[in-house]
C-alpha cells in the first residue's frame, strides 16, 4: 500500500538488461512494426470513441429539441383552448389576438421540428398542421357566432368540430414529443455506455502503448550499446516520466485522490489544499466522505461500494462539499477502481469543481418555470404540478383544490402611479399568498395580475374554503408604496375536485369561471365553482350578444322624466329602456350590468348622449318658450374613464346643435372618489365647454369635504334612498337637511331623489331644496308623450334628464 509516494511507480516495473542482450536486429525491426500497429491501433480506438461520442451526443441533441418542439407546440395549444373558453365568456379583440398569437407559436413550433426532424417527423408535423387549419376554420365560426349570439351555434361547432380537432392536435404533439423524449433518454445511456467504456479502455491501452514503446525502444538500442547503458537510459526515462505525472497532477486544476479499498485516503493530490482549505497530507488517513456535506455521504458510501465490489469500473457522481472548502460548492466525482493495478493499489478519485456549471442550470431552469419578477412557479410549472397533484390524488382518493386569484383594481395602480408601482403590488402580493399557503400547496403566477394556489391532498371544500378566507384577509391590508398606501383587494375562485372525476384543464377552467363570478358579485370575496354555472354563463353570453345587437339595430330607447322645481310643482325626467324583440320592455337593472362588465356601456352612455342632444335640440327648436331647456345625461364609472370623454361630448353638441349650456352631466360620487385627482381633471376638462356638471348619489360614496370643495360642479343630488325616510327617521332627516345646508355653503344647487309622496315634497320644499324627481312629479315616459305634453304648453318650468 502507499502512503504519500505518487501511484503509479515501483521499481520492480524496470526491465532486467539479460533481456535487452537477447533482443537482435531483426527483433528491433519487428519491434518497430509491432510499435507501428499499435499506435494505428489506439489512435483508431479513440477516433472510433469519440466519433461514437460525437454521434451520440448530436442524435441527444437532435431528439431533445424535436421533442421541445413538440412541448412548445403542445403549450401553444393549450393556450389556445385556454383563450378560446376565455373569448366565449369575454369577447374582447385582445383575447382574439392573443389566440392568433398561441396559433402562430403552434405553427412556429411545428416548423422548428421539420427543420431538424426526420421525414417520419415532417409527415407528423404536416399532419398536426392540417389538423390546426381545421381547427382555426372551425374556430373562426365558433367566434363568428360568439359575436352573432348564437349560443346554441356556438355549442354545436365547439363539440363537434373544435374539441375533435383540439384533442386530435393535442394527442399528436404530446406523444411525439414522449416518443423523441424516450429516444434522447436511450441515446443518453448509449453515450453514457460509450464514455465508460472509452474511459475503461483508455488506461489499459495507454499503459499497454508505454510498455511496448518502452521494450522496443531498448530493443533498437540493444545491439549497440551495453546492457548496462540500456538500464541506465530506461531508469532515466521513467524518471522524467514520473516527474512530468507529478507535474501534471500539482498543476492540474482537479483534486486527485486514492483511496485504499475501505475509502481511506492514501494520497491527495496539491491541489487539494488550495482548492478544499486543507493542510498538507490533511485527508490522508481520513475517510474520503468527511469532505463531503453529512446529506451526501450515504450516496457516496453506495456509489464508492459498487466501484469497489467491481473491478476496473467505473462511475461517476455529483454532490455537495462540506462548508470550509475554499472556492467550490459542488463537485463532480469519477471513481476508478484501480485496486488490481501493480503501483497503484487503490480507488483513484477524480474531483472537478462544477459550481459555475450549477449555477448555470439553476438559471436555466429559473428563467423556463420561474416568474422573473416574483419568484413563483409560472404557468407551465404549475401545470406540471397541477397534474402531479391529480395523479397523486387518484392513489389515495384526496381532492386537489385550485384558488385563481384575480386583483381588484390592480389596472388603476398600474395606470395612475406607474408599472414601477405596480410591480412592487404584484411581489407584495406573491409574498402575502405564500403566508396562506400550506407546505404541500404551490402558488404560481399566471401572469398580469393572476396567481394560482394549488391546494393538494385536501379533504373537502370547506378546508379550501378557509384558505380562501385567508387569502381575502390578507388582502384588506394595504399596499405601502413608498409614502403612498394603496388598497388593492383580491377576488378568489374556488375550484375543487378529484383526478378520476375531472382532467387538469377542467379544474383550471373551473376555477377561473368562479373567479369572474367573484367579480360580479362585488369584488373583494370567494366564490365557490358550481355546475350550474357554466348554464348561467351561456344564458349571459346570450344576453350579451343581443345587448350589442341591440346597440346597433336600434332597439334602446331613451325615456325622459321631469325634474320639477319644487315650490313650482311642475313636473318632468328620463331613462334608458330597452326594446327587446322578445322580452318587451327591459329595465335598466336588467342589462346595464352586463353592459358595465363586458365594456358595451360605454357604447350604450354614448348613444344616450347623442339621442338626448338630438332630442332637447328638437324641442328647443319646435317650441319656442323651450328655448333654455336643459338635459341631463347619466356617465357610468366606464365611460368617465374614457380618454376621448371630452371629445365625444364636444362631437355630440356639435352634430346635435344644442348649446353646451343646455346640458348637464351627472358622474356618481363613488366613480369620482376613485381617483379624485384625475376626477378633478377629467371635470375640468368637460367645464371648459360650457357644460354643467352635477353629483349623483350624493351621500352613499363617503363623501369628503376636502375633494369636495375642489371639484369644479354646479349641483348636487341627494340618493333617494336618504329621501325615503325623511318624514318618519331623524337620522335620514337629519343627512337631508346636512347636505342642503352643505350645498347652500358652496353655492351649489340640490336635487333629491326618488320623491314619492305629497309629505316628502312638502319637507323638501320646507328645507328650500330647489328640485325633486320621482314618482310623485312624473313616472320616465317616451319621448312622444314630452312632446305632446309640451305641445299643450300644461309643463311649467320643465327640466329633463336622460339616462
């Protein structure tokens, strides 16, 4: 056994110089040949491995982006369905032109594995391709008839064509890319077996090359010069032959040990003390496995005891250092059983940092599952676990739960303080998910403002539940954005169910259905998913498509209701109805709701604008002691948002004729409060036309006097449910009377709501309020009947209002 003498050496390797005598010139000549052989030999042997090498590892490399092709083909698909579900409950021309985009990534994707794939690979590739060609004509129909309305239509095309093409497509890409997948797997044994077997060879050959260059380089020599000349030559070359080994191995930069057959170390390489922080000689005699960190040292033990029970094998291994090496932090091991090896008589460890190598794949793999901004989980690495979850759950019949968290007014930050400000949301807001979730749950980002929270091996939907709550109390707390504090609350859908009774796409979609319920119910709240309510989306997507019909075929009309002056008593007012071909007459409760969540009340506030002007200037033009009548228009929270507010306004009096002192528009104070600053600027804008501006609701948005004395506004309207209780509740006569006084102080003027009764008119009227509206003037009626009342000239002091 050696101790700190460098393997490899022993004297007893010298050759003896009888030997050389006997060995002539024809011997010498042979010698040559044989030489000559050899070096063919070995350099054939290492042409050989490393074209095998070579080969082997293009064919990995080959196999691995084909079947990443196909992932990425297989995703683009997914995100495809995913948007399609998405436009069916949301049609916007963004969730239609990110569809296009998932479908030109899927074609992208098909054309990356023609380029590199085999013929087998293009006529795969051909075949998806048609399938897809079909599936974009049978969605551009479903779309087409998603904006027609028809619902039923819509329902034959996606079962019928989308959903056959979707899976064919879908089944094609994944088992392509598992097929090459499973070949990159056996091409990587194949170089594995290759490189093993080179690495075995290799040593054997080169020491058999070294014996036969150094016995026929003596033989040429032998007949020339003595035998003791001849030794004293060999022992001067293996000299320098041992001096350039120690050479190599000080000055490499990979640590070389040798342990004896127990896992001792014999030798340790120089390297090993500026490399792992240790004395000279400061591992020999200690077991190998100490260098290592404590959770490594079992896998070492296993992997060190099968290169011993194997003689000339070899294996290789990665793990951790223990703290205290100097530089590095992971390491690659090549064991080599050398025990039967004359000079050598141990185990030679051969140690290479591959810390930087780590890191690198640590990044790689951050950038392709990870949220760059976050830290969490992206969709496709919560997709994977999703389907983790699902099949754990069908072994121990558990429930898999998904929370898809949507926040509440997350745009208005990002529009009014910056992107920088929302990010800083977004990272708050992943750090307070990961507070509620458990140590088996994942929480992702699925991007924009969505997170996901994958609740595994639940027991029942009442445990999701309660994480759901907790989700909504984080969430009450406010946002701290430097020296600003902003409250952004969260809307949570709840989906729960079990691998053998619902696929992962399902459950996602589920989810993300109950989510949007969560906002139309008010935000800030969980909703739990139920069947019914995918009937209930098809029923408002119906009522949706015939609201935006409506809108074009001219089937809303515009009902006005007198507002009087109250010592007067004269009466008018006006709303929006719509005539539904159908149903009759609809009430605005019925489909302004829709109209707000899906956009169309911006087109539907437009279009009252414009038939109001048109009509008051129709009136003040037929009759001529109407001349200073006034209108006034409802904004919705929507349309006071819109850029071109202004500019349509200023289009609507310039097509109408009438005078923009003619009109008044009323914005409610709760879409004021939102953002009071540009609220101020958005009325300053509108005041600088000429028009007339007026609160409505007054009361119900928790009024400030500090905003309210700064927005440019010339009246007031108190919310009718305060009037309602005016002659009977001194709390809600004591608000009426508050905000009169209030108004009289800035000069404003006061409208009250919802006046029903002779007593509620004379308070009113009692408390100097200057006009009322309600069912005790007028109830809305058509513009015909104004018309006919003004033509009997029995309207006194009229004032109408659309809305």
């Amino acid at each position: 056994m050696l101790s700190r003498r460098e393997p490899g050496f022993d004297e007893g390797d010298q050759a003896s110089p009888p030997l050389l005598h006997k060995i002539g010139p024809a011997s010498a000549r042979l010698g040559v040949f044989g030489l000559a052989g050899v070096l063919v030999v070995l350099a054939a042997f290492a042409f050989s491995g490393a074209l095998a090498t070579y080969r082997a590892a293009s064919a990995t490399r080959a196999a691995n982006e084909i079947s990443d092709g196909f992932n990425d083909a297989h995703l683009a698909v997914v995100d495809e369905e995913s948007l399609e579900r998405k436009y069916r409950l949301e049609p916007a021309p963004a969730i239609r032109a990110r569809h296009l985009a998932a479908a030109a990534a899927l074609v992208a994707a098909l054309e990356r594995v023609r380029s590199k794939g085999t013929e087998e690979d293009a006529r795969i590739v051909d075949s998806v391709l048609a399938l897809h060609v079909a599936y974009l004509q049978a969605i551009g129909r479903m779309f087409a008839a998603v904006d027609a309305g028809d619902a039923a239509l819509v329902l034959k095309i996606d079962g019928g064509e989308v959903d056959p093409s979707f899976d064919a497509i879908a089944t094609a890409v994944s088992t392509a890319a598992n097929d090459h997948h499973q070949a990159a797997v056996q091409l990587l044994a194949r170089l594995e077996e290759t490189d093993r077997n080179v690495a075995i060879a290799t040593p054997i050959a080169f020491a058999l090359g070294i014996g036969l260059i150094a016995i026929f380089g003596l033989a040429l020599r032998s007949y020339r010069r003595q035998a003791q000349r001849a030794v004293a030559r060999e022992a001067a070359g293996i000299r320098l032959s041992e001096q350039r080994f120690r050479s190599l191995v000080q000055n490499a930069s990979d640590v070389i040990l040798v342990c004896s057959a127990g896992g001792a170390v014999i030798y340790q390489s120089p390297q090993a003390e500026s490399a792992w922080n240790l004395a000279p000689g400061g591992l020999l005699g200690q077991p190998l496995f100490v260098a290592f960190r404590v959770e490594d040292q079992a896998m070492l033990r296993d992997t060190f005891a099968k290169v011993e029970s194997a003689p000339a094998s070899t294996r290789k291994i990665e793990l951790e250092m223990a703290p205290g090496a100097k530089d590095w932090r992971y390491c690659e091991l090549l064991l080599a059983n050398l025990l039967d090896r004359p000079g050598v008589h141990g185990i030679v460890v051969t140690a290479r940092d591959i810390t930087a190598r780590r890191a690198f794949e640590q990044q790689l793999n951050r950038q392709a599952f990870y949220d760059s901004l976050t830290g969490l989980p992206n969709r496709a690495l919560f997709h994977d676990r999703l389907e983790q979850a699902l099949a754990r759950s069908a072994q121990t019949d558990d429930r898999v739960g998904l929370l898809f968290i949507d926040l509440d007014h997350f745009k208005l930050v990002n529009d009014s303080l910056s992107h920088g400000a929302g990010d800083e949301v977004l990272i708050d807001a992943a750090r307070r998910l990961q507070l509620c979730a458990r140590s088996t749950d994942t929480v992702a980002r699925l991007g924009g403002d969505e997170f996901i929270l994958l609740l595994a091996n639940l027991s029942s939907e009442r445990e999701a539940m309660e994480i759901a709550d907790r989700v909504i109390l984080q969430f009450q707390a406010p946002f701290r954005l430097k020296e600003r504090e902003v409250f952004v609350t969260a809307s949570v859908g709840v989906a729960v169910g079990r691998a053998n009774a619902i696929p992962a796409d399902t459950l996602l979609r589920n989810a993300d259905t109950a989510v949007y319920r969560a906002k139309m119910a008010g935000k800030a709240r969980r909703v739990l998913f139920e069947d019914s309510m995918h009937i209930d989306d098809l029923a408002r997507l119906e009522l949706e498509s015939q609201l935006r019909r409506a809108i074009v075929q001219g089937e809303l009309r515009v009902f006005y209701q007198p507002i009087v002056r109250i010592e007067t008593g004269a009466m008018l007012e006006a709303l929006v109805r719509w005539q539904h071909p159908t149903r009759g007459l609809l009430l605005p409760a019925e489909f302004i709701p829709i109209a707000e969540e899906t956009g169309l009340i911006a087109s539907l506030g437009l279009f009252v604008l414009n038939e109001a002007c048109r009509q008051t200037m129709a009136w003040q033009t037929r009759f001529a002691d109407r001349a200073h009548m006034t209108v006034s228009v409802n904004l919705s929270t929507r349309q006071f948002q819109e850029p071109s507010l202004s500019a349509d306004v200023e289009t609507a009096l310039s097509e109408s004729g009438l005078a923009p002192s003619s009109l008044k528009l009323e914005i409610t104070e709760s879409a004021i409060i939102r953002d009071v600053d540009a609220a101020i600027a958005t009325l300053g804008k509108l005041r600088k036309l000429g028009i007339q501006i007026a609160v409505d609701d007054f009361g119900t948005g928790y009024s400030s006097l500090a905003y309210l004395k700064r927005l440019p506004i010339d009246a007031l309207k108190i919310d009718q449910s305060f009037i309602k209780g005016i002659v009977n509740a001194q709390e809600d006569t004591a608000i009426v009377q508050a905000i009169i006084t209030l108004a009289r102080s800035l000069d404003l003027k006061v409208t009250a709501e919802g006046v029903e009764t002779a007593a509620q008119s004379a308070l009113l009227q009692a408390w100097n309020c200057d006009r009322g509206q309600g069912f005790y003037f007028a109830r809305p009626t058509e513009a015909a009947a104004i018309t006919r009342l003004l033509a009997s000239g029995s309207a006194a002091s009229v004032r109408t209002e659309a809305a």
